[in-house]
C-alpha cells in the first residue's frame, strides 16, 4: 500500500452539487444493468488539443510546488491576475470536461458509451471510476496517457459517488446512482485492468437503514462513509493489483470563488486564496485510514493545488479552479505529466 498525503497541505474535501443534462436518455434510464462485452468499448476519444496545450506542462513535484508558492506571493502583494491568465477570464466557467457527454451518465442513466482515453493500443490499461471530480482530471490524463502507451478507460457519473452506498438525491432514492455503480464494477471486472484510479466527492446523501439521510458531519455518517470507501476497495482490489483511491479537492467557500471573487475585488488575487480547514482535513484522514485499511492507496489531489493549507486561484499563468470544487480543463492538461506518473497511470 502506499500513502501518498501531500507532506506540505492539510488534506480538504469537498462539496459536489449534483451535476444534470438538459436532456436524458429515456433508454438508457430504463435499461438493466446487463454487461457490456469488452470487445464493445469505444473507440479512443481524440485528445485534439490537449497534447499540444500539454507541452508546458510541469512534470515534477519541485516546479509545482515552486510554482504555487509564486501564485501565493503574487497574491500576497497585491497584485492583480495577469490579463494573459489562461482560460480567458471571460471563459473560465466553461474551461471544464470537454469530452463526449455519451462517455459519462447522468441523473437517471444506469449506463453509458465506455470510452477510452490515451492510447487505445497501450499495453497498460487503467481504469478512471467516479463522478465529476475524476472527469475534471480526464484531459491532463487523457494526454499523458496518450504519450506513455497507457490505455486509460473511463467509467463516470456525474454525481454520484463511487462508494457503495444507497444514496438520496433531490430528496428521494436514488436507485439509479446503486445501479450504475454495480453495472461499473461488472464492467471493470471483465476488462481486468493493471490498474484502478477512483476519485469521487464529499457530502454524498447517505441513506440510512430506515431509508432516512445519515446526517452529515457526524460519527454515523463518517462510519458509513468509510464503510462504503472500504467495500469499494475491496471490490476493486478483487480485479485489478493497483487501486488508487483520491481524497476530495479543497472546496471554495463562496467568496473565494474564482469568478464572483476576482470580479469583486477588480481581479486582485489576495482575497481569492483559499486556505484549507480543520472540518475537511478529518474527511481525507477518515478516507485515507479507510483506503490503507483494504490494502488500497491513497492520493490527496490537493497537492496539485495547495501549499501549506494555501491555495492560490492563478498558478503558472492558470486559473486553478473553474468553480467551487473543480479545477480548469486547462490546471488539468498543466498537471497531468505529474499526476499521471504519480497516480502509476503512466510507469
């Protein structure tokens, strides 16, 4: 096993509202979760631009540490986010995902097109499980992936947690969530994988056994949680050597929201800074005992993205986050050399 807690930041969590499409599909909502063959999965979805916006990017821990520390003291003294920032400001809440919708389910879809990433003849092949905070690393993985050989396979949906628990959303169950988690792990299984990465959310609406919501930041929900964490590996561990499981990305409290808060403060940098707290540093230590517990490892992504419990909005001329909880397609593709060698998407 392996504990990979960031040495320098406190270890956060974070906040995921549940993300949904204008549209669904009303097929795939109503179909059984039944096996899709192997031999079916997608062709590789193309990485476009990622490989060329990749070129710059950091590939070791030194740079980016060094690197967050100047976004800090460029905050510290008072300066403004430079107008070359990367995305543009005035696209930063789109800066995102940028991969098919069809490669991830939403609200009620028990399923989805299987799609794979980086090379689709690697010899290596590693598995991508979890909700919108493992798409949110897809492109920077998806083009590192691409240059090592690695066949990178993704299984999403948006929302849901891959932790095995029932869970609620919109104040009802929400079967469909169960569902697609089973029909994953059927799937990952018959791929049999080198490897398998999970990242997922915090405040997932745990349902209890009288089909009441566990209340969040208590004993009892930090009981089902880890329970849930430590089933999920052991599922896992079952099909594949390598299991990684990441902790949650540090959430934004409102006014350190990216855009709302540069817009507030006529772009300077200072008051956006993010410090990471007590209440979300217990969540990723209660997943990290959980994790090594099964023989699992552990990953805190916010060594991607803090430094000693600070973490900037604008690093290496990037807007970290696009919103409260995910970073910008851009931060990915800047971290994703790194990322995937130390996640072993890559070897």
């Amino acid at each position: 096993m392996i504990d990979q807690t960031h040495p320098e930041s406190a270890v956060p969590s974070a906040f995921l509202p549940l993300l949904t499409a204008l549209t669904a599909s009303l097929a795939l909502a109503a179909a059984p979760a039944t096996a899709t063959p192997p031999s079916q999965v997608a062709a590789s979805v193309a990485p476009s631009t990622a490989t060329v916006a990749a070129s710059a990017a950091v590939d070791d821990r030194t740079s980016l540490s060094r690197q967050l520390r100047r976004g800090l003291a460029a905050a510290d003294a008072g300066r403004r986010a430079p107008a070359r920032t990367t995305p543009q400001f005035s696209r930063l809440g789109e800066d995102g995902w940028g991969f098919p919708d069809s490669c991830g389910a939403d609200k009620r879809e028990v399923r989805h097109e299987i799609c794979t990433f980086g090379d689709p003849a690697g010899e290596r092949t590693v598995v991508l499980l979890g909700s919108s905070h493992a798409t949110m690393w897809v492109p920077g993985l998806d083009a590192a992936a691409a240059a090592g050989g690695t066949r990178l396979v993704g299984f999403f949906k948006f929302g849901c947690s891959p932790i095995v628990r029932k869970t609620q959303v919109d104040g009802k169950a929400w079967p469909e969530c169960a569902a697609w988690r089973e029909w994953a792990l059927d799937r990952i299984a018959e791929l049999g994988p080198d490897a398998v990465v999970v990242a997922g959310h915090h405040y997932v609406n745990i349902e209890g056994r009288n089909g009441r919501l566990i209340r969040e930041d208590t004993p009892r929900y930090d009981k089902a949680f880890a329970a849930g964490t430590r089933k999920l590996g052991r599922r896992l561990g079952a099909v594949a050597d390598e299991v990684t499981i990441l902790g949650d990305t540090v959430a934004r409290v409102p006014r350190t929201r990216p855009t709302v808060c540069l817009e507030a403060n006529d772009m300077r940098l200072k008051p956006c800074v993010q410090r990471l707290d007590k209440r979300t540093r217990a969540m990723n230590a209660r997943d990290r005992r959980a994790v090594l517990a099964v023989g699992a490892s552990f990953y805190d992504p916010n060594r991607l993205l803090c430094v000693k419990r600070r973490c900037p909005v604008v690093a290496a001329g990037h807007f970290v986050n696009r919103d409260f909880s995910h970073v910008t397609r851009t931060w990915s593709l800047h971290v994703g050399p790194l990322l995937a060698r130390e996640l072993r998407v890559v070897l």
